[in-house]
C-alpha cells in the first residue's frame, strides 16, 4: 500500500492566485516528519518546507506553507500567490521514527505536476 | 546551497560496460544516498551508506554497489550496465535520520546506456 499519494498528476493555476497541492500519508507511528520538494525542469531537487508530527503550528517559509491536518492524515502543500517560477514537479515525502537510526529512511510520492499559466 | 556535487552530469554508455558515478559532498554530513528517478516510480532509493564503509541497500539495489572510503565521497557503480539502467540518478546527504532531517539532493547524473 502506498504510504504517501498524491493524488493529483498534474494541476494548473493562475499567475498571482493560490493552489494547493494534496498530500495524504499512511503511518502507525505517533512520530514522523512530513517534508515537500520542487523539482523545476531544469531537473535539481529543492527541499520547500518541513512538518512535524508534534508541531501544533502549521509549517510556513515564505510563500510556502503546511496544511497540516493529522487526523485526516493530510499535509497539503499551499503555495500562495503562484509566480511563473513554481512551475515544476512537486514531491511529498515523510520519515517515520519506527525504524531505527539508519534504517529511518525517506518515503516519497509519485509527485505533482504544477503549471503556473501567465 | 549543500555543497554536493555529482558528476558527470551526463553520460551515454554500452550495454555491459562498466560505470561509475561519483558524489562529492562538502558539509560532513554522516548520511549519503543514492536514488534513481523514472516516469511513474518517482525516486527509488538504491544504496546509501551511514559512515565511512558502512553502506547498506536500497530497494532497487541489483545490478549496483557502491563505495564510501571518505566521509565526503559516495560511488555509485553499475557492474554491468543494462538499459533499464538508463536513468536519472541523484545523490542525496542528510545530517542525521531524524524525524526532522530532511536530505539535500545533487543535481543529478543523466545516464543512458544503449
């Protein structure tokens, strides 16, 4: 079974507004970390933003911020006012604390495909 | 920015020969990975390695191993290259494995083998 789906292949958006891009997550553990990175076209893998299980705030940097909602299982991506620059892929990822040290390694989802249309 | 850089960036290869990629990393960080990238599998992880000689397996580790002889250099070798082998590959560091730690990524190495 999948442990993190993103469910949306591809989205589109209007320069200036905002978009959300889902995330849900399946997990046991009481603690694990959520994380969202850009992959641009030009194809590096940039790290966004970061969630913890604990965290009662949700995450912000800058334009970016976590809509965390833990009971539903769900860290969705909010990238306000979109700039053509955000177009790229976007990947959801987590790390449960279950499997010791250095087995305690990234799950990723298959990824967003964000166009940010002028 | 990390410091990690990956190289080549790009190569075209034989069916059968051997290749090697390398990731040079410049912040001491204790964690190294090696991931391949293909449409409709997104990043699988292949090796990664915790320490100096202390590597261990990803889920898609056939057909590769790797070497850590230096805490900044991570190889990643195809024994034999195979064409399901062409792909992007990224090399990726992290501090520790916390809950919190999340990895920083090379540009990637475009590899073909035909």
């Amino acid at each position: 079974a999948q442990k993190i789906t993103q469910t949306q292949p591809g989205m589109f958006v209007q320069e200036k507004e905002a978009v959300t891009l889902d995330c849900t997550y399946d997990t046991s553990d009481q603690s694990y970390g959520l994380f969202w990175y850009k992959q641009p076209s030009s194809g590096e893998m940039i790290f966004l933003i970061y969630q913890g299980s604990y965290d009662e705030q949700n995450a912000t940097e800058g334009r970016y911020s976590l809509n965390f909602q833990k009971a539903r299982k769900s860290a969705n991506l909010v990238i306000s006012a979109s700039q053509l620059g955000d177009s790229a892929m976007y990947f959801c990822a987590m790390r449960e604390a279950d499997n010791a040290g250095n087995n305690r390694k990234l799950i990723w989802g298959l990824g967003t495909s964000l166009a940010v249309n002028p | 920015d990390a410091g990690i850089t990956q190289s080549p960036r790009h190569k075209v290869t034989e069916t059968g020969t051997p290749v090697t990629l390398r990731c040079h990393q410049t912040e001491n960080h204790r964690y190294m990975y090696w991931y391949r990238q293909d449409p409709g599998h997104g990043l699988r992880l292949i090796h990664y390695s915790y320490g100096v000689k202390d590597t261990d397996k990803g889920e898609v580790s056939d057909g590769y191993s790797v070497s850590r002889s230096k805490t900044e250099d991570f190889l990643l070798t195809l024994e034999s290259a195979t064409s399901s082998q062409t792909s992007v590959y990224f090399c990726a560091i992290s501090a520790g494995t916390g809950v919190n730690s999340p990895l920083h990524f090379g540009n990637g190495t475009r590899l073909t083998v035909t």
